[in-house]
C-alpha cells in the first residue's frame, strides 16, 4: 500500500460537483466554489480523523498536508492507527463548525515521498523523521462535503454549500449505481441554526 517515490494514489481524478441535499432535497444554497475548499484544506493546522469503528469512536486532531487532492496525515495515535489498519473507511474534518469542510474518504496507502515530506515540514516549520514516526497516512476522498453559514454558531443559517465526489460515478462509493453509501445508510447532521439540517 505505500506511495512510491513521486506517485500519488489518487492520479488525474479530479472534483465532480453534485447537489448538497438538505431534506432530502436540493439545498438552494449559493454554490461553494470548489477552489475556495481547495484552500481551506490546504491551509488548515490540524485535521480530525474520526475512524469507522463498531464501539466508542476515537477522533483525534493530527497533523497533514492536502497534496493532489489527497490528504497526507501524520497519526500518531496507536489507537488511531490500529483502527484505520482494521478498516480504512474514514472521515475526516476541519476545525469550524460554520466554514465547515468532512471529507468521507478511506486509506488508500502510505507515503515516504521527499517531495510531500519536505512540503510538510514547510507548511509546520518542522522536520519529520519518516525513520521514527513512519510514513504518512494517505487518505483518499470519494465525498467532500462544504458549507458556510452566519451568525454566531451558525444560527442565522446557511449561506452557500456544495458537494464534490471523487470516483466519477456522481455518488462517492465507487459502485456506478448514482445512489452513495452515505445516502443508503445514514444521513448527516449539518450545522446551521440549531435545527439539525439533514446535510448529504
């Protein structure tokens, strides 16, 4: 599963924009420029990658870079990392919850790559020692979901959103059929003004 020198697991694949629901419907909102996403993930400090796990969920703020639109995280957390190893499906999300940005994605590999190390070590004034701490965790997405809202906490709603999938079949679980793993199974508790928008 590890990255070789100058390769990426996710290749050309590039951002397809689909609906933001809320309800069960099309959200209306403004749509969120992906490149202004792009940014967010780029700049953000830390990252908070929650597990799939049948028991108690064990988020954890780590550091990473968001590099060929694939994010690169150092976890060093046992109990983080032996979670991933036993199922890589994942989510992962911002600091904000009203400039909001949850990658849903899964593991897709390691990586050792200078290029990447030295553009972490960049990004935190730092110097990872790949021989200590290991290899990178390459996390690909299938869905990026993004929202803004205003007002303290988000109370005076939502102002402009947007939903990406990654795989090219329009719904992020990589089957082809149009209809998302996340649409079957669950929905997702949005932020918003205290109403508990569905958001997916």
């Amino acid at each position: 599963m590890d990255v070789a020198q100058g390769e990426t697991t996710v290749g050309e694949v590039r951002p397809t924009p689909t609906p933001l629901r809320l309800y069960g419907q099309s959200s209306g909102l403004d749509p969120l420029p992906w490149a202004s996403v792009d940014e967010q993930l780029a700049r953000a400090g830390t990252y908070w990658v929650v597990p799939r796990s049948a028991g108690q969920p064990h988020p954890r703020p780590v550091w990473g870079i968001w590099w060929a639109d694939a994010l690169r995280l150092s976890i060093g957390s046992r109990v983080l990392a032996r979670a991933l190893d036993a199922d890589p499906v994942v989510t992962v999300h911002l600091d904000s919850g009203t400039d909001v940005v949850v990658l849903d994605g899964r593991v897709t590999g390691s990586d050792v790559n200078t290029e990447t190390i030295a553009a972490y070590d960049a990004k935190y004034d730092w110097s990872y020692d790949v021989d200590q701490l290991g290899p990178l965790t390459v996390v690909s997405p299938s869905i990026v979901l993004a929202w803004r809202s205003a007002g303290w906490a988000g109370r005076e709603s939502f102002r402009c959103g947007g939903r990406w999938t990654f795989d090219g079949d329009g719904d992020g679980d990589g089957d082809g059929d149009g209809d998302s793993d996340d649409d079957r199974d669950r929905d997702r508790e949005g932020g918003g003004n205290g109403n508990g928008y569905k958001v997916s």
